[in-house]
C-alpha cells in the first residue's frame, strides 16, 4: 500500500537532495585545487632548479668589468634571479598551505546510531538536512580560503613567467 508523502516530506526529499549534490561538489571543488597546486608546486620547482644553476650563478657573480652596459646586465639578471627565487618560494608556500586547508568536513558517523534509523524517516531526512546545512557553511568557508591561496600564488606565478622572459631576454644580449 503506497502512502504518498505529505508536501513537508517531499519539499525535504527535494531539499536534501540538493545539498547531497553541493556536498559531493565541495569535494570535487577541493580535489581540483589540491590537484593544481601539485602541479604548480612542481613547476616552481623546476624553476628554482632552473634559477638556481650553479654554473649560470657563478658566471653572474664573476662581474668583469669589460663596460658598463655589461655590468648593469650582469646586475639586472642577479636581480631578477633572486626576485624570481623569492616570488617561487612565496608561490610554493600559498600552494602547499591551500593543500593544507583541508578541514572539509563530512557526514559524522553517529548518523548510524541506532536512534536515527530506529527513528520516522522524516525524522531522519531533517536530521541529515541539519548535517548537511553545517558541513556546507563549513565546506564554503574552506574552498574560498583554498581558492584565494591558490589565486594569489596563480598571480605570482605568472609575474615569474614574465620576470624569466625578460631574464631570458637580457640573457640573449649577455
């Protein structure tokens, strides 16, 4: 015998299963930015490995002294070495913190105490909405906080790529 659901149960029916999606979109939403940084922690890594080449750096610092063009070259190429240096390691620093940012938080487990399936299944439903309302605050929060790490060092990144061009740049002409 089919008992139709009363407006309450179906308005709830449809509200949870909004939030069931939202929930499953944090996590996607997290993973992607955890996945970027990686990628973007390893890239300036490869470019302080780049930066930092020995022969390259010790060649920089034997300044001769042939003219001084050569020497205000030699001086703008330190410069932007240790610039591109400073803004890798400040880069690395926001990526790794937006990994650490993972305070996302999930459906608690006392959700299968025997109280919540022993109890009416409208019951029930309000109780997850409850979780699901408190874990989406909370889960907003954090991928806001990951997002902003991950976008100002996205904007230091890309002042890098331009400071190695113009590096690059002066190199040709060195």
């Amino acid at each position: 015998m089919d008992i139709e659901k009363s407006e309450e149960e179906k308005n709830i029916d449809e509200v949870l299963g909004i939030m069931k999606n939202s929930y499953n979109q944090y996590y996607e939403r997290s993973q992607d930015i955890d996945n970027k940084s990686g990628f973007l922690i390893a890239f300036h890594s490869a470019i302080i490995i780049f930066a930092l080449d020995i022969e390259s750096v010790k060649n920089l610092l034997e300044l001769q002294c042939q003219n001084i063009g050569q020497i205000l070259s030699d001086i703008i190429s330190i410069l932007l070495t240790c610039i591109i240096l400073i803004l890798a390691i400040i880069s690395i620093s926001l990526f790794i913190l937006s990994l650490k940012s993972r305070t996302i938080k999930y459906i608690p487990a006392n959700i299968c105490d025997e109280k919540y399936y022993k109890s009416k299944n409208i019951d029930l439903k309000k109780e997850l909405l409850k979780s699901y309302k408190e874990i989406s605050q909370n889960n907003e929060k954090v991928i806001d906080k990951k997002h902003t790490m991950y976008n100002i060092a996205l904007i230091i990144t890309l002042i890098e790529i331009i400071l190695i061009g113009i590096n690059i740049f002066f190199g040709i002409f060195h």
